[in-house]
C-alpha cells in the first residue's frame, strides 16, 4: 500500500506539471481524485486493512491527496497566470493614447473646495502660503510654541511618534515656527496641512485632519487687527448675517488667546454656539524661542508683535455641507464625492 | 469642575439670573460645559407626618392616609403607593402646588373620597430618576418644614477650567473671578471657632526626589458620625456622595479652597509617615478596592508597615477613616505636578485630588487648608485636641513658602500696543487689585495663588479678559504678499485638480497613515525599508505612512464596487513619505476602472476604461512634454514609465487580472502615479512659454499601410520615422492597427499598421515632387531598418 501511494503521488505530480492548458489539469484531476480516480479507488481499500495499518495508512492517504490538490491549484494558478501573460504580451503599450474622458462631470473634493476657498480669502488679504513638514521635530511642535516639557499632548497616548523621537505634528503651529527660522518680519502667511492626534476614531474624530494657520508678524500688531481680520474672515465665508464671538481661552503659544464661536443657526442647524477657531497673540517666549534658533534678534518681541489662528477645515466642511460623519471624507465614496 | 450657585452666593453677589453668570464666565474664558438644577425647591410641599392609613372603601389598590402636614388640622390624602408605615415623614404635595411636568395639585375627590393634596415620590419630585413608592423622609426632619429646607434648589454649573487656572479650581477661586468681573467686593463666611491647640504632632519625613511638601495634624478625641444636613447638602449638590464627617470635611474644604487633603485612622497607622519613591513591583490596594501594581517613579505615604496612600492620587483602603476612628491624622501638601500626571496615567487612576495637584495646587494654601478643615473636623466631630502641623520638604519648595512674589513691571504703553485700545491706568489698577495682585514701587505684584501671572504679557491677558473683545475696535491691515514656492505649487497642483475633474474624475483625499504592507509597493517598485513608520500605532490600519497614493486609491476602488459602482474614476493630489531625502513629496495619482460611461440608448454599455484611455487622460491633464515609455514590471500586467522631457517622473499600468479580482474589480484596473515636484522641475511653466509660428502654408499628407512583426512596437516605428529627421515632416499619427488571429486577412504573425505623414515647410507650398521625395525616403528607411513590408 505505502509503495503503491508512493508511485500515485509521483504519477500525479508528474501528470499536473505535464498539463498544458486548464482541460488537461481538469482531467488529471480526475483520473486521481474523481468518483473513480485511482486515489479514490485506494481509499475504499482501507477497509480490508488490519486494525493497527488503518490509522497510518489513513493518514498517509490523506497526506497524498492534500499534496496533489496543492499541486492541482498550483498549476491551475500558472497556467492562469500564463494565459493572462499570453494575453498581455501582445498589447504595444507604446499606442498613442485614444483621446477619451468620462462622460459626467467630475468633481473636486468637499475639503479642497473649502480649502480653496478659504485660502482664496486670506490672499485678498495679503497673505501668502507657506509649509512644513508633517514629520516634525518635538521641538518645532512643542518647544518653540511654548509647551511645557510634561503637557499631556506630549504624550505617546496622544500623539505619533518615530523611533528617532520625532512625532507627526499635532497642529499647524508648526509652520508658524519654520516660517519664522527662514523669513524677517514681517511675516503675513497661512499654512493649510494634515495634522495628526492619536484620538479614537468615530463619526466626529479621525487620527488625522486638515487645519488652516494663519500668522501675522509685523511692528505694531494688535488684538484690534487680530479681531479685524477674522472678523473680515468670517463675513466672507459665512456672509454678513455671520454671528460669532471671541471668547477668552488658552493656549501655551498665544497670549492673550480666544476662541472663536459662531451661531449655528445660520448654518441651518440648532441655534448655539459652536467652537471653530482658536486664535491669540503670539507669545513672546515663541518668538524668543525663534529668536534662540536662529541666533539672533529678528523677532525681538518689544519690537514685533503678531498674531496666529488656526482652525479645522473638516469640522467646518462638516458643518456647512450638513455631512453628518466625518469619515466621509476620507472614504472616497464616488456617490458621495459626486455631491459636490 | 462642578460649581454651586448657593455656595458661590455665601462669597460673592452672582449677577441676577443664570444666564447673565454664565455669559459672564464664558466671556471671561471660563468655559460653562452643563447647568444642572439640583435639590427641590417647588412651593407648597411640605414634610409630613402619616398619622393613619386605612383601605379605600372603592379600590383595592388604594388608600387613605391622614397626615400631620404641621398645620395643626389632619388633611386626609387617597395614596396609591405600598411602601409607607404609619408614622413615617414623607414629601407631601399641598393644594396649589405645581409639580414638574406642569402638574397642578388641587383639592378633589379620588373614587368618591377627598383627597387636599399628594403624598411625593422622589421622582415626582425630580429628586431620582425612578423611584419606587413615597419618598421615605429622616425621622428628625421637621414636620411642615418646606421641602427646600432638606433638599435645596440649586444650580450646579459644570466649568471647563483651562490648564493655567488651576486656582479656579476651586469656590474660592471662581467667587474671585466673579468678582473682579463684576467689581464686587467678596464675602469671607466665618467658619468654625479655632480649636484647642494641644498633643502631640505625627512624626513624618521626606525620601522622595520629587519636589513636595507634606504636613500631618493630629485630631485627638473624635467621634465620627454622619455628616449634618448644610454638609451633605452641599457636597451631594455637586456631584460628591458623602461617607462621614471627616472624610466629608475633606472633600468640602477641597472643592472651597482647592487644597486636596487627605485622612487617616491613625490607630491603623504603625509609626512614622514617610514620602517616598515607591519600590518597583510593590502593590498598593486603593480606597476603590482595587489593588495596584507601583512603578519606581510612583510616589506613595507610607508607614512603618506598608504603603498607606499613593500620594496625591488615593488613599489606601486599610488606613482610612471609619465611624470606629478615634483619632485622625490630616494630610495636607503639596506634591509635583508632572510625577502625579504620569502616576495617575500609566495607573489610569484619577481622581479629584489628582486632578488638582496635576494642574499644580498653591503653596500657600497648604496650611491654611490643614487648619481649616481641622477646624470643622473638631466642631463636627467634637475633638478634644488638635496639634500643630508636623511638616517635611525639599528645601527648594519650603524656601518658596510665603514668599513674596517678584513685581511685574507693567507698561500702559505696551497695554494699549499689544490690545489695540487704550485702557486707562485706573482701571488697569481696578482690574489687577480685583484678581488680588497689589501694587508697589516696581510694578504689580500678583498674589501667591496665581502662578500664571509672571510676566508682563500674563497682566495684559487679565486686562484684556475683563475689558472684553466686544470693545476692542476691529482693525484692518493688508500688506503686498509676493507669492511663496509654496503659492506657486498651490496654484499649479489647483490647476492640475481642475484639469482632472475636466475629465470627469472625482477628487479622492485618503488617510495618509496606512498598513505596514500597503497596496500597491510593488507596482511602484517602493523598497520596504523606505517606509516611514509610527513607533506608537493605534492599530493595524495605520502603522506607516504612504509612500505613495496608489494604497488610497486602490482601497477606493473596493469601496465604491463594493457599494455597487461600476465605473471607478478617482484621482488624488497629496504627500507622501519616505525615508529618503527630503522625505515628503507631493503626488498626484489616478486610478481607472470600468465603463468610460453609463449605459445609453445610444451607445448601450459603455466601453470599459483602458491602458490607452489612461495615457490620453494624462497627456489631457499633464500638457505637452509627457511622453510613455513601455517597462516590464513583472507586478504588473501592462507597466509604462511616465517622462518627462525624456526623464522619468512616474508610473502607469495595469493590474494582472488575478490582483485587480482581488480587489473585487472584474474590470481592467489601471492606475498612474506622478512625483510632482520632478515634474514641475522639467515642465515649462505657463508664463514662460513661447510664441511659435501658425503654419501659414496648407500641408499635404500621405498614408503608409505595412505589414510588421507582432512584437514591433509602435515607438520603434514613430522613432524611425521621426529620427530622419526629414525637415519636411510634420506630423506622425497612427490610424489604424489590425491583426488577425485566424492567419485569413493578415499573418496570425504579423499585424497591420497605418499610419499618415504629414508634411509641411513654413516657408512655401510644397510640390507633389518634393512631398514624394521625402516619402520615399522615410518609407525606403521602415523598410530597411524595420524590416516591415509595405503594402502599396
């Protein structure tokens, strides 16, 4: 019996690598595996084994017919890969491109019309963009914007890290600071970019969203010019009706800071004061820390002052489009995406 | 941090409504999260006494009660609850009461018996959630005694206090607030007589590294009971549930002055209290009933024993104080505000106390907190004797105890700069003395509990808090911005979005965190160890960052199948990452799949998208200048490199059947993807192009059919024909392409091309003659490069 199955496996392996196209392996298949295959024929012989042969013989005749079932989808899979192979090799990807394009309109995505928007306001305004690297130094992203050493934001249950202890930054501010390395006041400039916060992910959170920062550093700018150009802000993105206010808040890099509200109602959703925009004066440690950096008295805070705001582009999107999940935009869903 | 309206009102006159303190709070950067009404305060409903209780004549299920509503005249009330006895104090509802739900109690009769009123349940009262039968009074509880006077009407605001505030952490804290909003002076409530000072002081040490400050009291001679009424009350009416009176003292003198502090059964106590680093591996079982395991960083309170408090966080379970107590040790103390923050993380453990020295409790307040709720535990707890504080520290924090605080020179000049208004020096003076900073000959000093206040700027905040944005004037200031590199390739990667959507595409934007093995490496060749990777993931999904769009992309092509799409058309602009200098690069990629359209009467089923739609798609979007190489890219069924002025700067292709099955696609799927900033270095930008001549004189074209070897590359023959460099000719274009499998038309190994030349001079009409010269020429070239055959 052992020589016997012996020989079948080296038969049936010998005939599935001969197998030339899918109808020779199908008959390979069946000549050891059908109803009336040669394996299927030996196993039947188990019943006139003696009682200690069985378990083994058993065992062994399963081995079989797992490996020549492996082989069988083996070469099923190469010859599909093959005829494939066959059916490409005779495509000249080198043919001129034929001119079509989709019928239906495309569209841009939700964040980036808000995007553009909002960057199209702030350019009337004089501002240009800058940038920064979303893998960031601890210090770009924490230090030089005034952040205790032992701020909970710091912490790996909060935020992105890489082994070299850089992090994915957790805000924008970032930019404010790179801006300032580079450039002398005065510096008037926005940054939209990703950011990233190791938060549960649900219908309001994603560890990663899209934030505008703005930056204005120049001699004599004040809360009255902070207030004007917000206010300016969001007239045009919310129309002249727009209700909002500045509320006292805290952050470790602007001082005095706010947080900006607006009334939903005029968003068409419950009446009540949302917080969208946290803002301040840039603290003068921030631009002393710059300062430090750079090694010397370029932004001396008794000479310059500034302001900064950032706010969520997601949230805001959320909200003026009515969508109620915010994983939506992140999902690609075409049905949804062709909405706007 | 919850907040009692009926407390804060014993320290400071509240604006008159609600709404007008919470305005004032919020505007003042004190965040209002939730206002709860607690207590009971509806008019006409009284305590009573049940004097009697006998079966209604008409209903089984209920009864008839006299009571003693203290009136002197029994009122006889139909009640349908069980759960009373004859003799028990309940709420009782009188005629003219208005219960919640705009329920009116009036005199009438219940299944023909009078009834003048109703006996309450908690519910009812909206004292519980449920509740089941009448509210069971206190047997001390005064009969005809309001109901308020048990459960008073409160407002509990919930207030969001920001991590610099830790002063308002408190009623006192907030009642200083109030009142340098409101320029009110506050109320400073007597409390309890001072006690007997006397005994002897507990002995205590301090062997931890972290910086604190750690007193004990002892309170000799106590009886600890149950709290009186005015206490419960006022704990229970913000959020707190009251355990006994020296506990209760604790919590109370906590949330009145911010200063946790802690008790211990000193008979449970062995020996010295000692402050130290816990021993790694020890384990602490807490007042929660859980048990603990101490890292070396971990400070705790222990004896000579074991450890008996993880200091600032909990106290321990076996230590604590019990109605059996006797005698109390009272903690007070200050502990570092970074080592309690990581304990009470990594144990994930926090509570009111740890939350307090986290934020940084003050100094001073240390002892005046000990003493006064020494004060209260001897009153209520009727103590024979208090000692004196025994106290231990590093030198550091007890040589920072009552010291006065630096001045902060403070400029009206810099005031009016940095707000944008003038703000007189009286009120300046008005405002800084309300929030307690006084004034000497170098400035303003700020008082001891206002750690934030250090700098000049830290005084500007608190005068911009109370003067208020609404009188701020807004002010508008533009400057000329030249345009950034990063405007530059804002602009250009817009117009590239736009000219993606023109060709019907929609805008994808993915997560940029992506599996460890993300879709898509081997087509764009990415080496594993490029990837960026997270240290800290939170799962599986987002470990590294994506070193290319195709994972997104693909991803989407599932997600829209799936949802039952056919047709997908997805293109995204975005960074991507590697370890590779400068590690972030901007991307725009496409992915393409199934029919071009919807099905239509006229066209029936759309064609479905492929390899060449693609290309024409790019060369559509990316302008002159890109051109196709073909590339042999095992991972992929057809792979092109995508040039740029004859330099690579992306890939295209097309999945082999089995992966885009895979992703559930039954279509073709194809994908291209570009790395912009190479591109963008070799493309002309638009304002720097060139006029170049309109052909003014007509061109003449002329066809040339061959026959060629299967594998004859259209390139190979576009680049014969154009490396002639023939002056005359000006276009090559490919019109038709036929094979036949069957050997019947054309030899199974051969197909048949077509092309059309097209020749032109700018400077004359050209002549037949000249035309053919230049044709023959080109097509004796094809010949004998290309071997090929033409069929004429």
């Amino acid at each position: 019996m052992d020589a016997q199955l012996d020989q079948l496996r080296e038969e049936a392996i010998a005939a599935i690598a001969a197998a030339a196209d899918e109808t020779a392996l199908d008959l390979a298949r069946v000549k050891f595996l059908g109803q009336q295959g040669t394996l299927t024929s030996l196993s039947k012989g188990m019943k006139d084994l003696s009682k200690d042969d069985k378990p083994r013989i058993g065992k062994l005749l399963n081995d079989v017919r797992a490996v020549v079932t492996a082989a069988l989808d083996t070469r099923k899979a190469a010859l599909l890969a093959d005829a494939d192979k066959a059916v490409f090799a005779g495509v000249d990807v080198t043919l001129p491109g034929t001119a079509t394009s989709f019928a239906g309109k495309g569209s841009l995505h939700p964040i980036t019309q808000l995007l553009d928007r909002t960057t199209g306001i702030f350019r009337r305004m004089g501002f240009a963009l800058a940038d920064g690297p979303d893998i960031e130094t601890e210090w770009h992203c924490f230090d030089a914007l005034n952040t205790p050493a032992d701020h909970p934001a710091r912490n790996e249950q909060d935020t992105f890290y890489f082994a070299d202890g850089r992090l994915l930054r957790t805000h924008t501010s970032t930019v404010q600071i790179r801006t300032m390395e580079k450039a002398a006041p005065p510096v008037r400039i926005i940054a939209p970019g990703a950011a990233y916060r190791r938060d549960e992910i649900d219908a309001t959170h994603l560890a990663q969203f899209t934030q505008m920062e703005g930056l204005y550093v120049d001699e004599g700018v004040s809360v009255a010019d902070l207030k004007g150009t917000l206010e300016f802000f969001f007239r045009e993105l919310f129309g002249n009706d727009a209700k909002f206010r500045f509320r006292p808040h805290f952050f470790p890099f602007t001082e005095p800071s706010y947080e900006v509200d607006i009334k939903t109602s005029m968003l068409g959703a419950t009446d009540r004061w949302l917080e969208i925009a946290g803002c301040g004066m840039v603290d003068p440690a921030v631009l002393e820390a710059v300062n430090t950096k750079r090694g010397d008295r370029a932004f001396d805070p008794e000479k310059y002052t500034g302001f900064a705001f950032g706010f969520g582009l997601d949230r805001l999107a959320m909200i003026m489009s009515g969508t109620p999940d915010i994983r939506y935009f992140t999902n690609n869903d075409q049905r949804f995406l062709a909405q706007f | 941090m919850q907040t009692s309206l009926n407390w804060l009102r014993e320290l400071v006159e509240l604006p008159p409504t609600v709404p007008a303190l919470v305005d004032l709070l919020t505007m003042a950067g004190v965040e209002v999260e939730g206002i709860a009404r607690t207590g009971c305060d509806i008019a006409n409903v009284v305590v009573a006494k049940i004097s009697e209780s006998i079966q209604h004549p008409n209903a089984d299920r209920l009864s008839v009660c006299t009571v003693d509503d203290g009136s002197g005249t029994p009122r006889q009330i139909v009640c349908g609850a069980k759960n009373f006895k004859v003799g028990d104090k309940v709420p009782c509802a009188l005629p003219g009461a208005e219960l919640p739900g705009d329920f009116k109690i009036k005199a009438g009769k219940l299944r023909g018996v009078d009834s003048n009123g109703m006996l309450c349940s908690a519910k009812e009262l909206q004292l519980a959630e449920d509740a089941d039968g009448l509210l069971i009074l206190s047997p001390d509880a005064r009969i005809g005694a309001p109901i308020g006077e048990l459960f008073p009407g409160d407002t509990v605001l919930d207030l969001e206090i920001t991590p610099n505030r830790p002063d308002l952490l408190s009623h006192a804290g907030i009642a200083v607030e109030i009142a340098t909003l409101t320029a009110k002076t506050l109320t400073r409530p007597a409390g309890p007589s001072d006690p007997v000072i006397a005994g002897e002081a507990p002995t205590v040490a301090v062997e931890s590294s972290a910086p604190c400050y750690y007193t004990a009291r002892r309170i000799t001679g106590v009886k600890v009971g149950a709290s009186p009424e005015w206490l419960r009350a006022r704990l229970e009416s913000i959020g707190l549930r009251a355990i006994n009176a020296a506990v209760d003292v604790t919590n109370f003198v906590m949330m009145a002055s911010g200063q946790p502090l802690h008790v211990f059964d000193a008979a449970k106590l062995r020996g010295k209290l000692r402050v130290r680093q816990a021993v790694a591996g020890e384990s602490f079982l807490a007042l929660d009933g859980k048990s603990y395991t101490l890292a070396a960083e971990d400070i705790i309170i222990a004896d000579d024993a074991q450890v008996v408090a993880l200091a600032g966080v909990m106290g321990g379970s076996e230590s604590g104080v019990t109605e059996t107590t006797t005698e109390i040790i009272l903690e007070s103390a200050y502990f570092d505000p970074a080592t309690i923050r990581r304990t009470s993380r990594r144990l994930g453990l926090s509570s009111d106390s740890s939350y307090r020295f986290e934020r940084g409790v003050h100094l001073d307040g240390v002892d005046r907190a000990s003493l006064c709720a020494a004060k209260y535990i001897a009153e209520i707890c009727g103590a024979s004797a208090v000692s004196l504080t025994a106290e231990a520290g590093h030198s550091t924090i007890l040589a920072q105890r009552n010291v006065p605080r630096a001045a902060i020179a403070l400029r009206s000049t810099r005031v009016a700069a940095l707000l944008g208004i003038s703000v007189s020096d009286d009120r300046i003076a008005q405002i800084l003395t309300g929030f307690g900073c006084v004034k000497v000959a170098d400035g303003w000093q700020p008082p001891s509990f206002r750690a934030d206040l250090v700098r000049e700027v830290d005084l500007i905040e608190e005068i911009a808090r109370v003067v208020g944005m609404d009188e701020i004037p807004a002010k508008t200031t533009a400057r000329f911005a030249g345009a950034s590199a990063t405007d530059r390739n804002y602009d250009r990667a817009m117009i590239l979005r736009r000219a993606f959507v023109a060709q019907g595409l929609h805008e994808a934007r993915s997560i940029t965190l992506v599996p460890a093995q993300p879709l898509g490496l081997a087509y764009t060749q990415t080496a594993p160890e490029s990837l960026q990777r997270v240290k800290n993931p939170m799962n599986d999904d987002q470990v590294v960052l994506r070193p290319h769009l195709l994972h997104g992309l693909l991803t989407a092509v599932t997600t829209n199948l799936r949802a039952g799409g056919t047709s997908v058309r997805l293109f995204e602009i975005g960074r991507v990452f590697s370890t590779r200098r400068p590690e972030e690069f901007l991307h725009a990629a496409v992915v393409l799949s199934g029919p071009l359209g919807e099905r239509t009467w006229r066209a029936g089923e759309g064609r479905a998208a492929d390899i060449f739609d693609l290309k024409s798609q790019l060369s559509a979007v990316l302008g002159e200048g890109v051109t196709f190489e073909s590339d042999s890219n095992p991972a992929l069924a057809l792979s092109l490199v995508i040039e740029f002025s004859g330099k690579p700067v992306g890939f295209a292709g097309q999945l082999w059947p089995a992966d885009a099955r895979a992703l559930d696609a039954s279509a073709s799927v194809l994908f291209a993807e570009i790395d912009l900033a190479a591109m963008w270095k070799l493309s002309v930008p638009d304002a720097a192009k060139k006029y170049r001549e309109i052909p003014r004189f007509p061109a003449t074209t002329r066809d040339i059919a061959m026959l060629a070897p299967l594998s004859l590359a259209h390139a190979e023959v576009e680049r014969t024909l154009v490396s002639a460099k023939e002056p005359l000719l000006a276009g090559v274009e490919l019109f038709d392409v036929f094979t036949d499998a069957s050997g019947a038309k054309v030899p199974a190994d051969k197909k048949s091309l077509a092309y059309s030349l097209t020749y032109r001079s700018p400077e004359r009409t050209l002549t037949a003659d000249e035309v053919n010269a230049a044709h023959t020429k080109l097509k004796q070239r094809l010949t004998s490069q290309l071997g090929v055959a033409l069929r004429e």
